[in-house]
C-alpha cells in the first residue's frame, strides 16, 4: 500500500488551525488589504477595519460572503493569532497595551510564517516513508515549534529566509518521493506547460479529464480551473492558486501541501472530498 493512504496524524495540525475566539482579531488590523481582494476597503497595516468590534469580533461575520468579501472569508493565519495573543503576550492584547501594538502585529507575522511552514512538515511528516528524512523533517518541527514559543525581541532577530530554505528542501524531497511511489515511471497526462513568471499557467482549464495524478502542480495557477470529478492523489499543491477552481466532486483526500486557505478560496460542495485535516467551508453546499 503507497504509505500516503495511511492514516494520518490529524492531532498534529491541531495548533495550527484557526481559534478567532483566542486571538485578538490581528488579521483585521495588523495585515494591508484592498477592496479589490475581497476586503471591506483599502487599509493600511496596523490600522483596525472598521467593522472590528470592540471585543475582537467581526460586526459582519455572519454576511461576509453574501456580501461578497471573499479576502475575508479565505485568509487563514495558521492559528499565529491565537499563539500570539495566548502565549507570546499571555493574553494582554493590542487595545490594553497601545504602545506595543506595532510589536505585536510584526510578531504575528513572524509566527504566521513559522505555522505555516509547521503546516507543511506535518503534511510532509504525515506522507514520507522515508527512514533517513522522517526524522529530519520530526526535527525541523520541533525547531520551527520552539521559534514560535520565542519572546518578541528574540522573534524580532530570527533568520527567516535560512529557515524557510531547510524546511523547502524537505517539503520538495517528500514531494517527489510520495509522487514518485506512486508514480513508478509513469507520467500524468497534463500537456499543459506555459508558465507565466514561472508558474504553470492552467488558468480557467479544463482539467476534468486530465489525469493529475502525481503531479507537480506547485504554485500553479488554477484560478476558475475547471477539476470537478479529478482524484488528486499524490498531486503536489504547495502554492498553487485556487481561486473559485472548481473542486465539485473532486477528491482531494491524498493531495500534498493543500491548506486550509487555498480550499476557502475554490468552489466545492457536498460531494468534495477533502483531507481529514481540512475543515469543508460553511459555504460549500449543494
Ligand atoms: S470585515 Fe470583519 S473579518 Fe473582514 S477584516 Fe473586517 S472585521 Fe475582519
């Protein structure tokens, strides 16, 4: 059996998956937006939206998407807000301590970076079966994990872009091991192979039929791709666009890398299938 259709370790993924209710609504004023990516307005970082209540909650929450705030709906912070918020500054938030705020918004963009790429080794801890790299991607968990714990000024000298190199290179090796197992020589039959600055360029394809199996389709652009009825399995999707793709019927349950994020912002219903890691959104129904 390929070692990626065994069970999977969903209590890994527990701490990074989103808790508004913990954190002190930071995506809604710590991050730039603009209106044309499906937020309220524009707005600076830093600055609260304007429909941010004075207890954190969101005074729209429950029309977001009828009212078409799509940015809104999708973002997905790898659970940064309530680490943040709980464990970084013990639950003292921006509005108690004015004078920290701006500390606190960039240490919730630091811990954004390092849940996420926390997300991406438990995908990839829960897929290798590989003896020599499992316990080296077990290892880089367990650093990113500690890095998270740090206090904001030690947060403020980590070197990001080193670590974010040694977690890619295990994310790329498991990659092409999980695909290469279940591959064994043989290709997918995607034709596809302009790219456009360089991501694959499947924008509004027509994908339904095409076998992508074992595919490496990282960072391509899938908006308004059309997937309905597609068995992902083993399909690399770190990056890749999703925007309004269509995912009715599609199996999803043995993709590699998918977020959270990237699924809130595709078209799906009840008949998608997604990992067990994954929550369906509210708004995709029949
Ligand atoms: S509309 Fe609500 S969810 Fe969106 S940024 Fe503003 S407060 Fe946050």
């Amino acid at each position: 059996m390929n070692k990626s259709k065994e069970k999977i370790d969903i209590d890994l993924y527990k701490d990074l998956r989103i808790d508004c209710r913990k954190c002190f609504g930071f995506c809604c004023v710590a991050l730039y937006f603009s209106a044309f990516e499906g937020f309220p307005s524009d707005k600076e970082a830093g600055k609260p939206c304007s429909n941010l209540n004075e207890d954190f909650s969101c005074k729209i929450h429950k029309n977001l998407r009828s009212k078409g705030l799509k940015g809104c709906t999708s973002y997905d912070c790898f659970g940064a807000g309530q680490k943040v918020a709980q464990t970084t500054y013990t639950g003292k938030s921006w509005r108690d301590n004015p004078e920290s705020a701006k500390k606190m918004f960039d240490a919730f963009l630091v811990i954004k970076q390092l849940h996420e790429m926390q997300w991406y080794l438990t995908d990839a801890l829960n897929k290798s079966s590989d003896k020599d790299i499992k316990p080296r991607i077990s290892a880089l968990m367990d650093e990113t994990k500690e890095m998270t714990m740090l206090r904001e000024d030690s947060l403020r000298t980590l070197d990001l872009e080193s670590h974010r190199d040694r977690v890619n290179l295990l994310l790329k090796k498991t990659s092409k091991e999980v695909r290469s197992t279940l591959l064994k020589g043989r290709e997918n039959n995607l034709k596809q192979k302009r790219r456009v600055a360089g991501r694959l360029d499947l924008i509004g394809a027509e994908l339904k039929k095409t076998n992508l199996r074992g595919a490496d389709l990282s960072g391509a652009l899938l908006m308004a791709a059309d997937l309905r009825n597609n068995e992902l399995n083993c399909t690399d999707l770190i990056g890749a666009d999703l925007r309004d793709a269509d995912l009715r019927g599609a199996d999803l349950t043995n993709t590699i890398y998918i977020t959270q994020a990237q699924i809130n912002t595709a078209k799906g219903d009840l008949s998608t299938k997604l990992p067990a890691h994954i929550v369906r959104p509210s708004y995709w129904t029949d």
